[in-house]
C-alpha cells in the first residue's frame, strides 16, 4: 500500500523575514521623515493666512475708526486706563465688549482704580479672549489675573516708547523721531515732570496727519505672548500695545522693559529682554512672532506684508515714521 506523503508546498507559509520587516519600518520611517516637514509647512501657511487675516480686520476696523472720529484710535491712555484693542472694539463687531468698558480711570486716583485693566469695572473686557488679537502660530497666554494676552501692537515710532526727539540704539547710533501713527493721550505731571506720555508728539493722529504716505507707514506689527509672567504681549497694559522700530524685526538685541519684574529670560521660548538702566535704550518693545522668517505686518493703507527679520534697519525705522520724509525703493523690502 503506497502512503501519500504530506505536500511540502503546502506546509510553505509565505511573510516577512525579520529583516524584510525592519527594512519596511526603515523605509516608512524615511517617507514619514520627508512628509512631515511638508505637513508642518502646510500647517504654519494656514495659520500665517489666519494671522494676516486677523491684521486685515484690525486694518478695517482702524480705519472705520478714522472715518468716524477723523484720527486713528489712541495707541494707550497712560499705563493702564485702556489701550487701541479696547477702543476699536465697536468696529470689529464686538459692541457688547466695548460697552462692558468703563472708560473713567485716572492716575493716582484711588476712586477709580477700579476702572484699570485689571478693575472690577473693566475686567469683564480684559479677561475675554478676542479671536482677531490672537495669531494662531503663537500660544495663548494671560499675564495675570486671567486678562488675555495678543498678538498685536501699533506703531509707536522708530525711536523709544516715550518718543523722545532722539534715542540711541544697541550700538549707539542716534535715531531721530520723524513722527508716529500713534502715541499715549494721557500725559501727567508729577512734581513738575511730565511722565507717561510722549514727548514728541501728542493726541491722536489721522491719515491727513501722514505726509510720508499710508503705504509706506506701519500701523501695526505683530508681538509675541510672552510666558510664565513676562508681559510681553499683554497689551491691555500701555507699554506692552506698542511696539518701535529701533531694532528690526526678531532681532537679537533684547526688549527693554523698565522693571525686571515684567522680564522672564531665558524661560521656554521667550525672546531677549533686559530692564532699562544706563547704557541702554529706554522702554523699547521689539516686532516679534512664532513665524519663521519674519513678521507679518499691516500699513496705514490697509495692506499687509510679511517683513522679514533680514530687512535693512534703517529702511525698518523709516517705514514707522509719518513725517519723516524718507525716500524708500520699492524693493528694499
């Protein structure tokens, strides 16, 4: 009797080798390593479009403003009694919000410190995030007391914050005020000296008042929000909705702001600062964002263009000014 012996092709299981597979991994590995670049890329594109969306609105609002009041919205009413976020906010569709503010605050007057920023009476409007102030590549943050911190700051000139009629950058060249967009409307006197307030110029300003053209003047410019603390970005306080142009954009050299306190370097991912003292410029908050290359920045035309963090520091400073008077190539930036 003759016994089928077992087929030896049918005992055969076909699969992966140990080294086939790990030659599989490596190989998806790779096209997981060349794709994801291009997905961050894409991602960072998107929410650079989001970001200029959210200029273009404050643009219109800006100028829904002017045409109603014949000036841009102020910049800041001294350090704490509101700021341009605030006063803009009827023209962003956000009447409710701005009627929430109480707009009766005064320095060193203990009867209306509830009217601060940080108030009874207005935290209503600080602590609510507005979604047009926040640039999507950055990470929302509040300074304190949960009042929201931005993405946004108005063109205060190509000197310091104070606007005095000269400063002296990190490498102690002199730059000369040639006029600003905007600056702080609330002046006071202490034992003589006016503090808080600008020096060069005073009052709102509108698109008549800009001899060096809308289309060559900044309106605004993007910031950071600064972590664990550092006020940067917290544009409800006065310094902090501003920005100047005595360094470029992301530059290296540090913000400085006038008390330590309000300073966290190095911490995360915050950028340079120092407080003021001798030897540097006063009070002066940089153009910054979480974008690489650059920032995104809107002009008194209503346009917004990415500047990049190469530009000419001269060029950048003269873009700030309104009566500066400066002659600008079309392609120098």
């Amino acid at each position: 009797m003759k016994i089928a012996m077992p087929d030896k092709t049918r005992l055969h299981r076909s699969g992966f080798t140990l080294i086939e597979l790990l030659v599989v991994i490596a190989i998806i590995a790779v096209l997981i390593s060349l794709l994801l670049p291009a997905v961050q890329s894409a991602r960072e594109a998107a929410r650079r479009a989001q970001c200029i969306n959210n200029m273009k609105q404050i643009g219109l609002a800006m100028h829904n403003y002017e045409s109603t009041h014949g000036s841009f919205a102020p910049g800041k009413k001294g350090c704490c009694w509101g700021t341009w976020p605030v006063f803009i906010l009827p023209y962003l569709e956000a009447g409710n919000a701005f009627n929430a503010w109480n707009n009766v605050g005064t320095y060193d007057n203990a009867a209306t410190d509830m009217f601060r920023y940080s108030g009874a009476g207005n935290s209503t409007v600080t602590t609510t995030r507005i979604a047009a102030y926040t640039c999507p590549s950055d990470t929302p943050t509040a300074g304190f007391a949960n009042i929201q911190s931005y993405n946004y700051a108005v063109n205060f000139g190509n000197v310091t914050q104070s606007q005095a009629a000269t400063a002296k950058d990190w490498q102690g060249k002199t730059s000369y005020f040639g006029g600003a967009p905007f600056c702080d409307i609330y002046p006071r006197t202490v034992n003589g000296v006016t503090v808080g307030s600008t020096v060069s110029q005073s009052g709102t300003i509108g698109i008549a008042q800009i001899s060096d053209g809308t289309s060559n003047t900044l309106m605004v410019s993007e910031i950071v929000q600064a972590q664990g603390g550092d006020l940067r970005g917290f544009v409800h306080w006065g310094d902090a909705s501003a920005f100047e142009t005595l360094f470029k954009p992301n530059d290296q050299n540090p913000d400085v702001i006038y008390t330590i306190g309000y300073c966290k370097y190095p911490l995360g991912n915050n950028p340079p600062c120092v407080a003021s003292g001798t030897g540097k410029p006063a009070n002066n908050f940089g153009s910054r964002s979480r974008h690489p290359g650059g920032v995104n920045t809107l002009f008194c035309d209503g346009s917004v263009k990415f500047m990049k963090s190469s530009i000419d520091t001269q060029v950048w400073r003269s873009l700030s000014t309104t009566r500066g008077g400066e002659v600008i190539s079309s392609d120098a930036y």
